[in-house]
C-alpha cells in the first residue's frame, strides 16, 4: 500500500497528526505492508497453478460426455474468480511488467496444459488406481493448504487490521507514540481477531 494511504488511515483513524517522526515512520510501514502482499502473491499463484493442472487433467482424462459438458462450465466459472482473485493480487503487490505478464502467463495456460496432459494420458490414465489417487490426493492437498492460508489471510487483513499491526511495530520502535481510543479499541479486536486465528488452525 502507497504512503499516502498509510497517512490516511493513520491520520484519521488512529495516529495523532502531530507525533514527531510521523512520515519517517509512515515511509518504514508502507514498505513492510507491501513486502507483504507481494509474498501472498507469490504463495497464491502457486497454489492456483497447481490446482488448475489437476482440474484440468480430471477433465482432459474424462471419457464421459455427461460429465464433460457440466464440468466445462463449471470450470468456466472457477477459473473468471480465480483469475479475478489473483488479478487483485497482483494489482496490489505492484509487481513489474515482466514479474505480471509470467504471473499471468502461467494462470492463462496451466488448465490447458492439464487438459492437454488429461488428453494424452487418458488412454493409461485409471481414476481409481492407487497411484492416481495419491498423486492426485498430495497434489490437492498442497494447493488446499495454500488456497486456505491465503483465504485465512486475506479475510483477516483488513485495513484496520493492517493499520492495528503496523501501529504495534511503531510502537515498539516509538514508546511515545500516542494512540487515539478508537486505535486502542481495535488494538483489542485484532488480538482477538489471531487469536481465533490460532486456535483455526491448531483445530
């Protein structure tokens, strides 16, 4: 997020205008917030890839028509909110052209690379078989952990949520650093907004 949203949010929200050292702080937090979305964006494509090999290659295997027409649409679909996902992300993280156009290279031709894979293979190709199972199975199960850490992630990094983080670090780094009411209330809702989060993801 730019700098000039940081003093935004901090000067409405949370921070007094008037502390010393405001913008050297703010120019510390605005690139700490950014490193982190360019790390989400990294750890959702993957896990967008490899999810779309394997729908892809379940559809190219498919020799059941009756299943083929459904799944096709509802691939469709899948992939417009993926993409739309993954477009904000990389929207966000404000990559370079060339770090954008790979990104989106790689989403563009995976499920095709899958369908292609699913064709090819559907002659050797047993749904059923052990060894496709536990292909199948490890490769879901990697792309599940990393869609699921991102959805855990991004639904609990909201701006206050950001703002809430960054005032921690600050504060830390800055003792007298005066926080309005509203910044203290929310203090408290996020800690209990990872705390929940914790105890998700030890269950």
């Amino acid at each position: 997020m730019p700098a000039a949203s940081y003093a935004a949010i901090f000067g409405a929200q949370g921070v007094h205008r008037n502390w010393p050292g405001r913008e050297s702080a703010l120019s510390i937090a605005a690139p700490a917030a950014a490193s982190g979305v360019v790390a989400l964006g990294f750890v959702l494509e993957p896990g967008i890839v490899v999810h779309s090999v394997v729908i892809g290659l379940s559809l190219g295997a498919s020799n059941n028509t009756c299943t083929i027409k459904p799944l096709v649409a509802t691939l469709c679909f899948h992939q417009m909110f993926e993409g739309m996902g993954l477009g904000g992300c990389i929207l966000q993280a404000e990559y370079k052209f060339f770090k954008k156009a790979v990104m989106v290279f790689f989403f563009s031709v995976t499920t095709p690379f899958g369908i292609a894979l699913g064709i090819a293979l559907s002659s050797v190709y047993k749904e059923n078989s052990p060894s496709s199972l536990i292909t199948v199975g490890l490769l879901n199960a990697s792309s599940a952990g990393l869609l699921i850490y991102m959805a855990l992630e991004l639904g609990l990094s909201s701006k206050d949520i950001e703002m809430l983080e960054e005032d921690k670090r600050l504060m830390v780094k800055m003792p007298e650093l005066e926080l309005s009411e509203r910044t203290k209330r929310l203090r408290q809702a996020c800690f209990k907004a990872n705390y929940k989060r914790r105890r998700t993801l030890m269950s």
